[in-house]
C-alpha cells in the first residue's frame, strides 16, 4: 500500500530532524560555543567587565542556557581557563618519532610556539590580573595549565630514562619543570611586558635550540641521541 502524504510528511520531518540533529552532533556543542564566546570576551575586556548579557549577546542562548550549563558567571570563567589551558597542551608535538633530539626540539616548538602567540599571552596578563580577586581560578590555571604540560614532559622523559637514553637519578618531574622553566623563562616575560618586535619566530628557534642542546648535554646518557 501506498503512504498517505501525511505520513510522507512526517517521515520527512523525521528525517530532516535526524539529519540537522547529526550536523549537531558534528559541530560544537552549545557548551563550547558559549565557552569560546566567554573566552573571547574574557580577553579582550577582563573579566569584570563582561556581563552574562554579553556572553548571550555573542555565544546566542539564554540566561537559562548559561545557568543550566554553568550555574554562574564564576563557573563559566572556570570553564574558559580549562579550555585555554587545553588548547596549549593539546598543541604538544609528542610524536615518538625520530632521534631523541628532534623529539625534544619538536615538543619544545610546539610548546612554546602556542604558550607566546597573542591569544595566550593575553590569556596570561588576565590571569595575573585578576590571581589576588579569583584565588580559585589561579589554582585552576595553575593545575591545568603548567602542570598538564609538566606531566607530558615528565612521561615523556620517564621513557626516555626507562630505555637508558636519560639518566635516571633525577626524578623525571624535576626535570620536566627545569626544561619548561628553560623554555618558557625569558620568551614569555620579555612578551609579557613588552611589544612584539620583530624577529620573534628566530629567537624562538634559538631559545629551543640552546634548551635542548643544554639539556641533552647534562642529562643524556652517552650515545643517547642517536
């Protein structure tokens, strides 16, 4: 028997439900989408300077789609620090591929390549400015964001001690810390509190260069590099 053109009706209702609910799925979800608008926001005019009303103006929404997601203006901050925290570390070239070396300078380079663009940097000055008002978010960026990239770099000389290519009568943490401290130390302060200049991407070069070769040479094992 034949379909009523009702019942086709709603079969292709049906269908054109399912069909926009997939691209749904395939896009981001509302969540990040009001996360990235926060973040924007955030960086751009400081945190006490955005409203909820300027995140729904920007991410679209309402007061209820915040609140249900979020519970509040406190939270949905929270939620931006893990996401920029996330967008360094997932930038991490940790590719076991090549010697030791080129492992190393991969991991450094992408670190801090990512850790000094504008969008991170300005992350940074909000969160120094607001670190004695949002104790908690300091705490929060502190444990999302360095120490996350302490642990890649720590497991990743955790390998490379376990195979003999590293010694291993430093505590692999120590070490982590030591190499980003060298990475990050004078590439970020310099951006920090002072105008890009140019030649930026040449210093970076230099400054993972040196790092690796610093740390290699103090703490690899003989022919470790090959």
């Amino acid at each position: 028997m034949g379909s009523s053109p009702r019942s086709k009706s709603r079969a292709i209702n049906r269908g054109g439900r399912r069909a926009s609910t997939l691209a749904e799925d395939r896009g981001p979800s509302k969540r990040e989408k009001i996360i990235r608008s926060a973040a924007k926001l955030f960086l751009e005019k400081g945190y006490d300077n955005v409203s909820i009303n300027d995140i729904i103006e920007a991410a679209g929404g309402s007061k209820e789609t915040i609140y249900s997601n979020f519970g509040n203006k406190k939270n949905l901050f929270e939620a931006v620090v893990q996401h920029m925290c996330a967008e360094v570390a997932i930038r991490v070239d940790m590719r076991p591929e090549g010697t030791m070396e080129e492992q190393l300078t991969r991991i450094a380079h992408s670190f801090l390549s990512k850790v000094v663009s504008p969008q991170i940097l300005a992350f940074h000055r909000l969160m120094t400015s607001i670190g004695k008002t949002f104790p908690a978010a300091s705490r929060l960026f502190y444990k999302t964001g360095p120490q996350r990239v302490y642990r890649l770099l720590e497991s990743w000389i955790a390998t490379q001690q376990k195979s003999g290519k590293i010694r291993n009568d430093v505590d692999a943490m120590r070490l982590a810390i030591l190499f980003h401290d060298m990475l990050v130390g004078d590439e970020l302060l310099s951006r920090l509190t002072a105008s890009s200049g140019k030649g930026r991407d040449a210093h970076i070069g230099k400054t993972v260069k040196l790092a690796v070769s610093a740390f290699l040479s103090a703490f690899a094992t003989g022919h470790a590099r090959n």
